[in-house]
C-alpha cells in the first residue's frame, strides 16, 4: 500500500497525474511531495507511484 496524506491508498503502479486526476485534484493547484522529495510539474506524467511510497498532496487555495 502507499500512504497519500496520512492514508493507506491502492494508488500503486500509477503515475502522479493518474492519481491526482482519479482524486480529482486541480493539478495547477497542488504541490505533490514523493517520500520527502517534491516532484516537479512537469514529471507528473513520468513519476509512477510505487508501494510503500509515502506521498502528500497540498492544494493551494486563494483568499483573502
């Protein structure tokens, strides 16, 4: 299993953006970290998520 923010997910063998299109998550709007190390945007479609990956998600919103 992988851990996504805290959670035992079955998210191995897919890539960051299959993931996070299958979670729904606004890809301009997330930063995504890969066992302590950030991933950069424009791997996303390369990075494929293994198990006991340990992964966080952070969505970042405006306000004011």
């Amino acid at each position: 299993m992988v851990k996504i923010n805290g959670t035992e997910a079955a998210a191995g063998g897919k890539t960051i953006s299959e993931y996070l299109a299958a979670a729904d998550y606004d890809i301009r709007r997330v930063a995504v970290e890969r066992n302590g190390e950030i991933v950069p945007k424009t791997q996303y479609d390369e990075v494929v998520i293994e198990e006991d990956d340990v992964i966080e998600v952070v969505s970042f919103v405006g306000g004011g």
